[in-house]
C-alpha cells in the first residue's frame, strides 16, 4: 500500500510541471491574441486605402479611430504616406480630418511633407503645411523638405517652406544646408538670393542645427 501510494505521489509531481507548463502555454496564446489582432487589423486597413476601398476604411475607423496612424512592419509606412505618393488630395484631406498624424515618418525618417516636396506636390505641400506639417523633420540622410525643395529649383515651394518657418541652416549629415545648395547652383540667382533673405530675417533664431530631428 505504501508503495504504491509512493507511485502516485511521484506521478501528481510530475504531472505539476507539465500542468503548469499548459498553463503557461496558454495564457501566452491567449496574450497574443490580441497583438496579432491588432497587427492583422492594420494591415488590412492600410491595404484598404492602398485600394481606395472606402467603405471598408470608414468601417476600419469607426471601429478604432487610432488605426489611422497604423505602419507598416515591414516599412514602417503610414495611410497619410501612401496617399501622399499617390498625390491624392482627397484621400490626403479625409485622412488628415481622422486625426492623422502629419509628422509621422516611415523607417527611413521619411514624412508626408518630405515625399511631397520630393514629388513637386505643391497642392499636397499646402495642404500638410496647412496642418501644421514641421518643416525641418529630416530623414536619416538629414536632409529636410528645404533641402529637397532646394533641389529641384523650386522657388515656389522654398519660399512656402521658408514662409513656413523652415531652417536653411540645418545641416544634412554631410554637413550642408539648404543655404550652401542654393548657393552651389548658383551664387546671385533668384534662389540662392531668397534663401539668404530668409536666412538673415530669422538669423537670431535659426541656429545651425544638424541630423534628424527627435
């Protein structure tokens, strides 16, 4: 009788571990549940605006509001990013009027208002800018939408930038500014001359600043 009582014993102890172990088990799946909801649920909502499907996205946000400024893991990719390389006002105004974040950047540092200068979207430059949009968020290079603008000899979009309150003295990670670009295409042009009529206006508060901004 003692023997076997023994037996039992020893079997109740070592069914303990194994029980606690199942346990363990399950409560992590039923703790990343949720994780992978929350994952599947971005995803597909940011598929939904890739296809401009509408209504699923309406229903997406009505459902969790803060969707809205879902990323992509792999990219780290905004709505308000994909709708600005597609130049779709439209879907750019809805987004924005969800509570989109205007200043959020995908894994590269990259913001709507960047991508947006970058394509010579003037229409989407003044909407983001509209809405507060910073004007010296820099990508991982350092480069700003300023530097960008500069670039592409876009006096327009400089002077909106400028007008703005965009720095021309900060720095890209190779060491130059905006100022020193618009000089480099030409010293006394146009550009170069609005730059610097920017740059000494605001010289007592635009110190040079340099790499991405935090």
């Amino acid at each position: 009788m003692s023997k076997t009582m023994s037996q039992r014993s020893r079997g109740i102890l070592k069914a303990g571990p194994v029980k606690a172990m199942l346990a363990a088990i399950a409560a992590g799946v039923m703790f990343a549940s949720p994780a992978h909801a929350d994952f599947s649920e971005g995803y597909k909502f940011l598929e939904s605006v890739k296809k401009k499907e509408g209504e699923k996205v309406e229903q997406a946000l009505s459902e969790n509001s803060q969707i809205v400024n879902a990323k992509d893991v792999t990219t780290g990719e905004t709505a308000l990013l994909i709708v600005t390389n597609r130049r779709d006002i439209t879907w750019l105004g809805f987004l924005i009027g969800k509570g989109a974040n205007v200043n959020a950047s995908d894994d590269r540092g990259r913001t709507p208002l960047a991508v947006a200068v970058s394509l010579g979207w003037r229409e989407g430059v003044s909407t983001l800018l509209e809405h507060k949009a910073n004007p010296d968020t820099s990508n991982d290079a350092g480069e700003t939408p300023l530097i960008f603008a500069v670039h592409r000899k876009d006096a327009d979009m400089v002077k909106a930038l400028l007008e703005a309150g965009a720095n021309p003295n900060r720095a890209d990670n190779s060491g130059r500014n905006a100022r020193d670009y618009a000089a480099q295409e030409a010293r006394g042009s146009s550009l170069a001359n609005l730059v610097e009529e920017y740059a000494k206006k605001n010289a007592g508060k635009a110190k040079a600043i340099y790499g991405p901004t935090f």
